[in-house]
C-alpha cells in the first residue's frame, strides 16, 4: 500500500508517517514554489499527490491500540473504502502520465 | 514594468482598482466617484454616454441606453445605439474602455493589463464573452477570475489555524456562493454554486410590479402603461424605493404625472413597508440558501465547519439577506467588508500576483460545472444512449488533466463521435454544448471490445483540450475548445469592433487622443512623429 504512495510523498517533499497536517503544510509550500498559472503541469502533480495522501489512511494510526470489538459492517466504511480504492487507481493512471513526461 | 489592473466588471456597477506597494486601491473618475454605473446610452445628438450620464438618460431615454448587459453574456442578443447593433461583448467592452482611460488619467500612463471577474457560476461561453469583451477594449486579458474568489483574497486571516470562510456575493444580476480555505497566503476555494441569474435586478422588477399594482388600486383599476419610458421611470422608482428600504422602515414613492388620461395627470403616490418588500422577494432569498447547502455538501461540509461568512455585492445591504442567512447557518458569525469594492480590490490583487509583483498569495480555484462526454451508460432502465458521463467533476480544481476509457457499443462499429458537454444534467443535451468531433477508421472489432480514452486538459484561462484515443492501433482526434484559433471570434472581427469603439470614443468630449497627448506630454524625451 505505501509503496505507490511513496511518489506522493517525494513530491510534496515529506516521508511517512506524516500527519494530515503536516501533509496540507507541504502541499502549501509546494504551491507557493510551483504556482497554477505559472507552473500548471507541476502544480497538476502537486494537487495529485496531495488528494492521494489526503485520502490514504493514516500511517501513524498504532495497530496494537485497543479497540472495541466490531462485529457489524459498517456500509460508510464499505463506501469509504471503496472510494479510496477508485481514487487510487485514478492516481496510479496520473503517475504513468507524468512519468512518461 | 506596466501598471497592472483588476475589473470588477458588475452587472450594476463596475470598477477599476491597481496596487500600489502591493495594496490594492479603486481608482475614482474626475469626480472622486468610485463605481461606474454599467450603463451605456447615445444621447439624442448621437454622442456616446457611459456611466453617470446614461444612468441619468435612462427614465426619459430607455430605447437609448443599455443596462446589465452583463445579463445577457454568451447569448446572441444585440442591442441598437444610434447606426450600428451592438453585441454584449462590445457594451461590455464600452465599460471597460472607459475604465481603462480613467485609470490611464489618473495614474498617466498606458494600461494593457488586466484581470477582470466574473460570478463564479459564469459558463464557459459566458467567460469566453466576457475576455473577449476585454480584448475589444484594448486590454490583455491575465485571467478571468471567480467574484467570490477575489473576494476571498482582500480578507486578511491573521489567525494560526487555517479558516472555512464562506463567501455570500449577492449582485446586481448574479449569485454566487463559494466555500474558501484560507490558510495565511493560500487561499483555496473548496467549492462553488450559483445562480447566473439572480440578484437586485430581479428584487427592482418585483417592486416594480408591486408599484403598478398600488397605482391600479388607486386609480379605480387604470394600468400602468407597458410603453417603455413609464416602465423605465417605474424600474428606477423601484430601484431607489429598494435602497431605501435598505435604511429605513417605510418609504414613500412619488412618480407625478406617470399616466395622463385625457386631461387629467395621474400620479403614482404609494408608501412601501420594507415588510411588503420582503414578502415580494422571499421565494428568490430561499433560492439562494439552497445554493449554500449544495456548496457544504461539495465541499464535504457541515454549517459547524464554517468559521465565518462573509457577506459581498450590494444586495447584501438588504437586511432580510442578512438575517435569513444568519438563520440559516446558525451559530456562524457573519460580517461584510466593503461589499461594492472587494471584489476589484481581489481582482487588483490577483494581477499583482500574475505580474509578478511582490504580493504573496496564492490562488487554487475551482471549475463550477462538470465537463464531460454523451455516451451509452446503464442506467436503472437499461442502457441507455446520449447519457452524460463527466470526466472533470464539478469543483474540482483547475488546472486539471482527467481522462476516462469507454468502450465501441457495437460490433464493428468504424466511428466514435465525442460530444463534449459542461453541465449537471444527466442527459448530455441537457447539457451546454461546447463542441464535438470524431474517431474514424477504426480496427473491426466486437462491440465492447476497443478502448477508447478520453482525456481532458482544462487550463487556467478556460481552454479545455479533449483528445480520444482508440487503444488498439492508436488512432487519435482532438479538440480544443477556446483556443485562440477556434474561438467564435476571429481576430478581424476583433479589430472591426475594437475599431468601431474607438470611433466612438472618439466623438466624446473627452477623446483618447487628448488622453494620448496628455501622456505624450508627460514624458520629457517623446518626439513629435
């Protein structure tokens, strides 16, 4: 999973774990370096990088946390889940463009 | 390097603002006034009026003075003034040449340069229209830019935390409603939704019917006449009544002399409560809080989301806007900031920003229709044909590249066509149409078999680039739909026009050539040619 994100991550300039913060902080810095008018193709990487990471699930969640115990599905996180999915395959299709490039 | 400009160019009013050290400030006419009524007339010795003086004529005058031809952008319409039809664009551009040469008075020097705004939910050829206009008038064209969004760009967050400001612009013809991060100098726009067709335009023509009406029952059922000039004098007494009810409780309209039967003169006396008002335009306001609920839900929002809204255009002077909005979204503190003038100040701004001058912001804006193709889809009735599939959803953020693959619907079929749509109706022809061409020679294959990929480039300045792509042997057609070379009009048309405006520039008391003097004056090493 983080292995195609990693592009994303080089992009914006930040490695994982990062916090949604820290990702929008990037993006941010990145925009000022690279401006739509003037710099469109980057600008189109950012904003892509920056939409995946922002969707991805969160790196830094711990996965020996405590949980209570789930025993229904819950159908948002079906929707959820299926959104990332489709949202990464749209990215995996912008990468192949700009890497042609 | 050149003086750079920001136009607000409004359906009501329209102004022309420039940096100075990075501070934006709206540059005023010979008489310290600020905004440019959007009006354009002939006076009856053919001579050209903008502004003030076609305001003034428009009561006794109406069949020679045009107002809110913003209204009318990206239509067909055309208006006679004196010899020679005019289109919208060329009104338009009427205004902003004479904003243009207000702004060369004052500041002495030439202009080219500029950003002119349009309502965020301005279409495609509304857009088109609107840089056209700027080009008759002598300007380069930087951007279009969303009202709301330049809006957005004069309030200053001084905060830490990032803020949800949601901008309310209700103008003189148009509504828009935008849902805008600002983060220090990153402003982002998260989402768009409006009305190009309601604003204080209409609330003047419900008054104005609510005045006949009073007339008729105070004169035991005598009609207003449908003439232009009463109407005229009617649309204006409703539109000063409006404004006043901005201020005050009551008002009282006095129109002597509106209808002469026979001998004697009938006089329109009526007093309007700002309650009576209120219940004409209600059903409009409903409308547009509607439009804010389609813009959270864009952006993926709920009303406790939002840390402010900011209210923009001169029909938020209307206390019921205020309060309904208010109610609305309750909880959200709402304020206004200079509601004539921020939008050019941002306009200004953004210029700055383009021209490279040192003004740190940063601008990510959305597009507020969903561009797409007609194709075969399934549907809950089946497939069905000429169904729209959006490539580039609403709001999502421009520049953008987006592409889609569709399959051939039958065997051996040798040709696609690709019809490209902007709109949200899920029939493509519902849609606005922007164009079409085809893939031809395609391999023989089953249907459903052969890919073809759709790919959408959409730029900054509108111009939206559709390439397909059929996967197997390659074959490829494209279209661009407001390049330079495909636009509706050519470059000659373009001078004839400019040229046409010239002349009547020219005419006026106050002619360019004076103004070129005037400049040619002001550099000491200029040479008599």
């Amino acid at each position: 999973m983080q292995a195609h994100l990693q592009v994303h991550y080089d992009r914006l300039g930040i490695s994982p774990p990062a916090t949604p913060s820290d990702i929008k902080a990037a993006y941010h810095t990145q925009l000022k370096a690279f401006p739509a008018h003037s710099h469109p193709i980057e600008f189109k990487a950012i904003r892509a990088a920056y939409e995946a990471l922002r969707k991805a699930p969160k790196a830094d969640e711990n996965f020996f946390d405590v949980r209570p115990v789930e025993a229904k599905i819950d159908q948002s996180v079906v929707k959820q889940l299926r959104q990332q999915v489709s949202a990464t395959v749209e990215v995996t299709l912008e990468d192949l463009i700009l890497l042609t490039f | 390097m050149g003086i750079v400009v920001g136009i607000d160019l409004g359906t009501t009013n329209s102004l022309i603002a420039t940096l100075d050290d990075g501070q934006p400030w709206v540059i005023p006419d010979d008489e310290g006034d600020l905004l440019l009524p959007s009006y354009v007339g002939m006076s009856d010795s053919n001579q050209l009026l903008v502004g003030q003086s076609a305001m003034r004529q428009y009561a006794a005058a109406p069949e020679r003075t045009v107002k809110s031809i913003k209204r009318q952008m990206g239509t067909d319409y055309s208006v006679t003034l004196g010899d020679r039809t005019y289109s919208p664009q060329e009104i338009s551009a009427i205004l902003l040449k004479s904003l243009k040469q207000r702004a060369e008075s004052v500041l002495a020097e030439e202009i080219t340069q500029a950003v002119i705004t349009v309502p965020a939910y301005f279409t495609d050829a509304q857009r088109q229209a609107t840089k056209e206009a700027g080009e008759i008038a002598g300007f380069e064209v930087l951007q279009i830019l969303n009202e709301p969004t330049a809006a957005a760009l004069v309030f200053d967050v001084r905060a830490e935390e990032p803020e949800n400001v949601l901008v309310y612009d209700l103008g003189g013809g148009t509504f828009d409603v935008s849902i805008v991060e600002i983060a220090g100098d990153v402003t982002e726009v998260l989402a768009s939704h409006g009305n190009n067709r309601l604003g204080g335009d209409d609330f003047d023509r419900q008054l104005q019917r609510h005045l006949a009406d009073r007339f008729s029952q105070a004169h035991d059922g005598t009609l207003v006449p449908t003439d232009a000039a009463t109407q005229a004098r009617l649309l204006q007494a409703a539109e000063q009544a409006k404004m006043a009810l901005s201020d005050h409780a009551f008002t009282t309209v006095r129109e002597p002399f509106l209808v002469s039967e026979g001998d004697a003169a009938l006089h329109l006396e009526a007093e309007i409560a700002r309650e009576d008002f209120e219940n004409l335009i209600k059903p409009l306001l409903k409308d547009t809080l509607e439009a804010i609920d389609r813009a959270l839900a864009d952006a993926d929002m709920t009303a406790e989301d939002l840390d402010r809204v900011v209210l923009v255009g001169g029909s938020t002077r209307i206390p019921l806007v205020q309060q309904l909005v208010e109610s609305h979204l309750p909880g959200v503190p709402v304020s206004s900031f200079e509601v004539d003038l921020c939008v050019g100040l941002g306009a200004a701004l953004q210029a700055g920003v383009l021209a490279g001058e040192a003004v740190s912001s940063i601008l990510v804006d959305v597009t507020p229709h969903s561009l797409g193709i007609a194709a075969v889809m399934d549907t809950p009735m089946g497939r069905m044909p000429d169904m729209f599939s959006a490539i580039i959803p609403r709001n999502t953020v421009i520049p953008t590249s987006r592409s889609q693959v569709y399959h051939t619907s039958y065997d051996y079929q040798e040709a696609v066509e690709i019809e490209v749509y902007q709109g949200e109706n899920a029939i493509a022809r519902e849609n606005v149409p922007l164009g079409s061409f085809r893939v031809e020679e395609l391999p023989p294959k089953p249907g459903g078999s052969l890919q073809i990929e759709v790919h959408f480039d959409f730029d900054l300045n509108g111009i939206l680039t559709v390439t397909a792509t059929e996967k197997g042997q390659g074959k490829k057609n494209s279209l661009a739909v407001n390049d330079t070379e495909t636009r509706r009009l050519s470059s000659h048309d373009l001078n004839q026009a400019r040229a046409a405006i010239d002349s009547l520039f020219e005419a006026m008391p106050f002619s360019l050539e004076d103004l070129e003097a005037d400049l040619a004056g002001e550099s000491a090493d200029s040479e008599e040619e």
